[in-house]
C-alpha cells in the first residue's frame, strides 16, 4: 500500500533533510534545504488531494501518512502547531487568500501575532518582510485590493515567511498571474530559497516552470506519483506515458524540432478520484495501453503498477515503462 512520510522532526537527520514526501515500497523522495521538489500533473489529477494528505490535512485513501515521524492520526495538538510552523503555504489566488479588509501589515503579521508574538515585535519584523519580497514598508498601512496581482502574490510569500518556516508549500503560485509578472514572483521565490536556506513543494500544471524553477518532481496522476526524479532525467528521458503526454504538450521552442517530434495523445479526462481502481488507474486514458494486444493487457487490468527505478534518481509505475524521445528535438 501507499506511504507517504514528512518526517519533519527526526532530530540530526533535520539539519540536512527537511522533508521527505512519499515513500512507496521503499522509495522517499527527500526535500531538502535549498531544493525544490515539484508535484506536477493536469488539473483535476489530485495535486491538492496528494499535498493535504502530505500536509496531514486530509486522511490519506490508502496506507499512513506520517508527521514529525507519527501517524498524523496519532499527532498531539501540540505535535500540529509545530508542523505549522515550520511549513507555510502560499495559495494559488492571492486576492482570494488575503482578507480585503485587513491592512497588509496585519496580514502579513497574523501567523506571527497567532504564535503569540506581540504587537510592537510584529510591528518591528513587518517592514523587514514587505523589504524581503520586493515591497516598500510604507505598504503595511494599505489594503490588497491596491494592489496588482503580482504585489499581492509578493504579499503571500512575506505573510508565510513571517515565522520563518523550514519548508514552503507553494500550490500554483504563479498560474493566477499575467505571464509578464510570473518571472519576478519565480526570481524572487528562487533568491529567497538560497538567501534563506528554505527547502519548496512546488504543486504545479505548468511544465515547463517546472523545468525552470525544481529540481525534482513527483508526476502525479488521481493523487498518487506515477513517475519521480531528478528533474532533467526525468524531462529527458521520461518513461510513463502519463508523463510522456504532458511533456509532449509543451511546446518546443524550435518549430524544426517542434514538427519533428511525436506527440503522446491523451484521450478524455482524469476520472473522478472517489473511482475504485483495480489495475493502473491510468489505463482508461493510456496511449500504451491502446496499442497492446489481449495477452499484454491484463497485467494492466490486474495488477496496479508499482514504482520501479529505471536510473540512479528516478522511478515510474508502469507494466510497460517504454523510453520515448519525446522532446528531443
Ligand atoms: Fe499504461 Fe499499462 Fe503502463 Fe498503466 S501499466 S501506464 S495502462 S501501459
Ligand atoms: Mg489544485
């Protein structure tokens, strides 16, 4: 069955690991300080599901999920707050995430005020913060709707790194933004990661941000990974159809290459995720699958594939892991 860890706390190992996500039949994929590891998928893949039941906010639909090194089931109250405050998340619409009738210094400073700090030393660390993500500190005194998309994302980032947190769960956080101000919420994202030593979960549809901005990634499909790794073996040398379909529907940047390429076709949508699966669950949309005779089929009918490593840091769940060059030009 499925186990994912985030073993947030297991005292010497921390100083280095600061997360790890997922461990399927023996497979962890670590955070760590300084990296970025991206969960990417479709929309409707279960992203959000996989990133609740990883953050303890939703019971997982199969095996444990472990907090802190418990049983999130078995977690204290006191075990939560912790968790809390060393792993923030910045939502995908920032007009939807920010309280229109708080000033912006209140907002910013409610996570630090809600762990007990007081007015005059929450007055004092706002100004830092509008600093750190490219704002000035006279904009505490306003509202976000005076704001343009891209400040108020800025905004979100100031408000989660208030209690100085070890990980930040970015969900989509630019895909609500104009393509013109996305690089300079991802420059600003990227110089703080370094600056300060923060460690990303990056949930994301956009591929080629992916590429850019993570240095591993989980591909997700109805919530579970189907393909995982370093982020240029896996875009290189991608073996699950699922992944091979999103990679092939980025567009090249050369139109020679672009028409020399094969696309993998997905047919229809992901199915509802409350669907009971026997076999790979991706079956009903596989390009793999449409092509394998009676005999070869069954074992996707039957079986549901677990994840097999294919090089030194990447594994896919597939009865038929096929290497495809699928964007080599
Ligand atoms: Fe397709 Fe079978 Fe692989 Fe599933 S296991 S992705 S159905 S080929
Ligand atoms: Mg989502």
């Amino acid at each position: 069955g499925l186990v994912k860890t985030f073993p947030l706390m297991k005292g010497a190992a921390f100083k280095r690991r600061v997360g790890s996500v997922h461990a399927v039949d023996g497979v962890d994929l670590d955070i760590r300080r300084g990296e970025t590891l991206a969960l990417v998928g479709e929309s409707g893949s279960g992203k959000s599901t996989a990133l609740f039941e990883i953050m303890g906010m939703a019971a997982p639909e199969g095996g444990t999920v472990e907090l802190l090194g418990t049983s999130v089931a078995a977690l204290t109250k006191r075990q939560v707050k912790q968790v809390r405050g060393r792993v923030q998340i910045v939502f995908q619409d920032p007009m939807a995430s920010l309280d229109p009738r708080m000033t912006v210094g209140d907002i910013i400073g409610e996570p630090l005020r809600a762990q007990g700090a007081d007015r005059a030393a929450t007055a004092r660390r706002v100004p830092e913060l509008l600093r750190q993500v490219g704002l000035e500190a006279a904009h505490a005194e306003r509202f976000p709707h005076e704001f343009s998309g891209g400040q108020r994302q800025r905004i979100g980032i100031a408000r989660a790194l208030s209690v100085e947190p070890d990980l930040l769960v970015l969900d989509e956080p630019v895909s609500a933004l104009d393509v013109s101000v996305q690089a300079g919420v991802l420059n600003l994202l990227q110089g703080l990661k370094a600056r300060l030593g923060l460690a990303y979960l990056f949930v994301s549809h956009d591929l080629s941000v992916v590429r850019n901005i993570a240095d591993r990634v989980s591909v997700v499909y109805l919530g579970r990974t189907v393909e995982a790794g370093e982020v240029a073996e896996v875009f290189e040398r991608p073996r699950h159809p699922y992944t091979q379909a999103l990679l092939s529907a980025v567009p090249l940047p050369d139109p020679a290459a672009e028409r020399r390429r094969t696309p993998v076709l997905l047919t229809g949508d992901p199915p509802s995720p409350t669907v009971r699966h026997t076999g790979c669950r991706f079956r009903g949309r596989c390009p793999v699958y449409a092509v394998l005779d009676g005999g070869e089929r069954q074992v996707c009918e039957t079986e549901a594939p677990a994840l097999r490593p294919h090089a030194e840091d990447h594994v896919a769940a597939c009865h038929f892991p096929r290497a495809r060059d699928v964007i080599a030009g």
